[in-house]
C-alpha cells in the first residue's frame, strides 16, 4: 500500500538537497561553531552561511537572524524576552495584542505574562479565519508594547493582513513620538517605548515571501521543519534595537541571547531548506500546490455530500483544504484513513488531550458539533494527482460509514 | 496507540445498528467531547436475546459499544447491569489514557436501556 501523507502543516520531508547540504555537518564538519581551530571555523563557515542564506529570504541583516531550536522557542523569546527587557529597562504596565487563533506558543507565554501584570487583549477572528487589521488599531492602546499576529493559520491556512497590521503599528509609533519631540523637555515624560510587532510565521514561510521589511515586521518566529528541512532547528528574526532579554544563560552564542552550542547541521539544513523557496521556485511549487489542493476540493464535492470547506480559498495558503463532515466524528475519520495509509489531521474534541475542540474553530464561529467532525489536508509539493483521487476514493465510503453509525445525524 | 481488538471492533463493528422493534433503549452522551452512544435491546424472560448500537465518537468509543454488545447478548438484565468499565476495557485490551471515558459510554448507555426497560413494566 503506498502511503499518502496530507498533512504538511504538522511537519515536512526533508528535502533531498535539503540532506545532503546537512550531511558534512555531522562527522566531517563537526566542530563547534564556537571554537578557534579550524575544526570550528569549518562548523562556523557553514552557520554563518545559513545565516546569510535565512537573512536574505527574510530581507534583514545577519545579525539580525538568531538561531533556535524552532518556533516555539522563537515565539517564547519574542515574547518572554521583550517584556523581560522592557521590564527592566523600567516600562510598566504593558500591554500585548494578540488574536485568539495564535499557535499555543504564543498564547501560552502570554498568558504567562497575564500572571505577572500583563494585561492582554486577544482579538476575534472573521469567518475565514484571519484577523481584521482595524480591530488591531481599535485595539492599541497608550501601554501596548507589543502585538503578535501569526503570519498564517495552521489549522484553516487563513493569511493574515500582516502588511497592513505592520503599518498600523508604524504610523501610531511615528505620531506618539512626534508628539513627545513636540512637547517642551520640561512637560513631558520618558521618551515613549513604541510597540513592537512580532509575527510567528510558521505557517506561511513555505508559502508567502516573508520580508520583514516591507511589512514592518519587528520580530518573527520559524521553524525549518515546516520548509522541508530538518526538526529541533528553527529561526528568530529580530530587528536591530528591539530589547530582548535571554531566557537561558550559559554559553554566550547569538550575542548573548540565545546561548547553546550551535546546531551547526540543522542550522545548515535550514539555510538548505529556505533557500529553496526563492520567488520562482515557491511561485512554481505554490501553483502546483493550489492545483492539487482545488482538485481534492472538486473530487470532494463531486463524491461526498454535505462537506462544509473551512478553508477561504482566496485568503489562504495554498495547501490547506479543512473541512467538516457533518455526522461523522474527527478522529474516527483520521483512524480510518490511517488504517488506508492516508495521514491527515483533526480538530475534533475527542483527539486533543483537552477533549476540547479546537480553539481556531471556535473562533471562527464554527459550532462545536461541526468542529467536532473536522478533517485538515494540508497538502506538499509531493503529492500527485493520484495521491488526491485516492485519497477521495478511500474517503467517501468512510464519512458514509461513520454517518451511517451515528445516532444523531439525519440519514 | 490502540490495541488491535479496538481496531477490529473499529473497522468491523458487531451488532451495529437500529432495531425498530427494540424492547427498550438507552442514550447517553459525553460532556467531556460531544459523543453518543445508543443501546438497542430485545429483552424476553429478563434475558438479552438482542442487542444493537449506533455510536457517534472516537474509535475507542465505537469499538466500546461493539464490544459490550457482544459481552451482553445472551446475558439477564442483572448480569448485564453488572459489567463494569473496567471489564470492558480489558475485553478490549485496554484503551489509551485520554480514551478510558469512551468505554463510560457505551456502559451509561447500556444501563439507561436496562432502566428503561424496567420502568416500562
Ligand atoms: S468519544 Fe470523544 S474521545 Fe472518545
């Protein structure tokens, strides 16, 4: 039976380049990054090239590119890290905005911070799934230091208008402090801190040219398993002058805030990976991917009756297709589909550890029975048209099965 | 991460569906995440000659039902009042931590049928 694997926004293959880039780095080059020999400045080479090679995806310096072990530490640094530095440098009272469908990597450290003083405000999403920009500008308030928006969604690929977030955010820093530049030395306070705009963009890397500087990105999370690189490597982009503050201490590596000895082959695994997603090759491998995704869409509402698409075509990556099946429960349709070889993902109560059905969901307006029966695909460059018949095929009769055991659905 | 019974019972369910001339039935239903379960029962002298489920819910749930419906067929009402999710959860060579509530249903459900039955008389 061959295997068909839709679910790319849990994690990706590495690609074969991908793994020959990184191979050297594992017996050959093996040196720590850190030392003075030549052994280490083989190690160093290769990092520093990475760094290169992430920098020019993202549209920043290199130094400016710290290097992870993914996003989840990204976004815990991001958010951590500047409230920590800002605490310090004796802000009080801050603020965050964030959106209640952020990954729980972010929503957890802030909720972190809520129990230390922060307040924070989780902004709704719309039906497709992404946040509306104004609702960030009627959010802002005279403490905010900081707003995190997720790039894209993991679970309906929704985009979000980070661009438009970005200069919110710039046109209210330039005005607070034209006002304080206007206001005599003697009558006004502490220069004002501005906010800092942070994006996970875990989701959307693969998808969407992510260049921080066209849109007014401060800070940015990522990991390379999600760009079919390695796992356990990922980047934080921060810009130059954003305070930071560590979370661990140790080593002194990335300038003091990210100590740890340098995964010197992740890291190069990850430049390997990104590198790979130049404008012609993500363009060229989107298009494929979209293709793909819109004939599952067709099959499905060709084949399998009363199918709810989650996804918003137009305001989403083109790997996402999420959907509900009325009548027939999550987790029993990813079992099912696994017993075929199929590999896709569920926001159904029954299969997360909370018996919660998921939190974007929920957000989205989507009624709890609905998100109850839930399918993600999330589809590769590697899947066929093929893969995606079959896929429809094996999936039809088991939504009909499933529909048929239930006591509650209208036959 | 499920035993093979489970997976059986999952892909091959015994005893699965309505029964329109059932001598009672019972539903329940979980707050925990949503699902349900529905007992059908033929019962004559206090004796289960037959037994049918309809089940909306995980594999551990649908695989529950089917494998109390055969451990009650055949069975009196106070033998069948007395399997315990425990038992049912070792027919079914055991279930995963987060998945043990799923085997309450199916058992809730069988003996609100049975209570059901009962009242009638
Ligand atoms: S029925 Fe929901 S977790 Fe088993």
């Amino acid at each position: 039976m061959k295997k068909i694997y839709l679910d790319h926004s849990a994690t990706t293959p590495v690609d074969k380049n991908v793994f020959k880039a990184m191979l050297p780095y594992f017996s050959d080059c093996f040196g720590n990054a850190s030392s003075i020999h030549s052994f280490g400045a083989d190690a160093l080479t290769g990092t520093d090239k990475a760094r290169e090679q992430v920098a020019n995806y993202l549209h920043c310096g290199p130094s400016e590119v710290i290097f992870t072990s993914g996003a989840t530490e990204s976004d815990n640094l991001a958010i951590k890290g500047l409230i920590g530095a800002l605490r310090e440098r004796g802000v009080e009272k801050m603020h965050i905005i964030t959106s209640i469908v952020e990954h729980d990597a972010v929503l957890e450290p802030c909720m972190e911070m809520v129990k230390t003083g922060i307040e924070v405000t989780y902004l709704p999403v719309k039906a497709n799934g992404a946040v509306d920009a104004e609702e960030v500008r009627k959010a802002i308030k005279d403490n905010t230091v900081l707003v995190s928006i997720m790039w894209a969604n993991s679970e309906v690929g929704a985009i979000m208008p980070i661009r438009e977030i970005g200069k919110i955010i710039k046109k209210h820093n330039e005005r607070k402090l034209k006002n304080w530049n206007n206001t005599r030395p003697k009558e006004r306070g502490e220069k004002p801190t501005p906010i800092y705009f942070h994006s996970d963009a875990t989701q959307a890397i693969n998808f969407v040219q992510c260049d921080v500087n066209w849109n007014y990105v401060d800070m940015l999370s990522m990991s390379a398993h999600k760009i079919y690189g390695p796992k356990g490597v990922g980047a934080f982009y921060v810009k130059k002058g954003v305070p930071i503050k560590s979370l661990q201490r140790g080593g002194h590596q990335e300038g003091n805030l990210r100590s740890g000895t340098y995964n010197s082959s992740g890291i190069v695994g990850l430049g390997a990976a990104i590198v790979q997603l130049d404008k012609k090759n993500q363009e060229k491998d989107n298009k494929k991917v979209a293709k793909m995704r819109d004939l599952l869409v067709s099959e499905i509402e060709k084949n399998i009756p009363d199918a709810i698409l989650n996804t918003d075509r137009k305001n989403s990556t083109p790997a996402h297709a999420h959907y509900s099946f009325p009548g027939a429960e999550g987790e029993s349709v990813l079992l099912a589909l696994d017993l075929e070889g199929i590999a896709v993902s569920t926001g159904s109560a029954c299969s997360s550890g909370s018996l919660k059905a998921s939190h974007v969901l929920i957000a989205m307006g989507i009624r709890t029975e609905i998100a109850h029966t839930s399918i993600r695909f999330t589809l590769g460059k590697h899947n066929t048209e093929t893969d995606i018949r079959t896929v429809v095929k094996k999936l039809a009769p088991i939504i009909k099965r499933l529909r048929k055991m239930n006591p509650v659905y209208d036959k | 991460m499920y035993s093979k019974k489970v997976l059986e019972h999952f892909q091959n369910p015994h005893n699965q569906g309505k029964m329109d001339d059932a001598s009672a039935v019972g539903e329940d239903g979980s707050q925990a995440c949503g699902d349900v379960v529905k007992f059908y029962l033929k019962v004559k002298n206090n004796i289960i000659t037959d037994v049918m489920f309809e089940t909306l819910g995980c594999a551990a749930a649908i695989a529950s039902s089917s494998a109390l419906t055969d451990m009650v067929k055949g069975k009196t009402i106070d033998e069948a009042l007395k399997i315990t999710k425990n038992q049912l959860i070792d027919e079914l060579g055991g279930l995963p931590a987060p998945k043990l509530h799923c085997s309450v249903l199916g058992v809730d459900a069988l003996h609100k049928a049975i209570e059901n039955y009962k009242d009638q008389r």
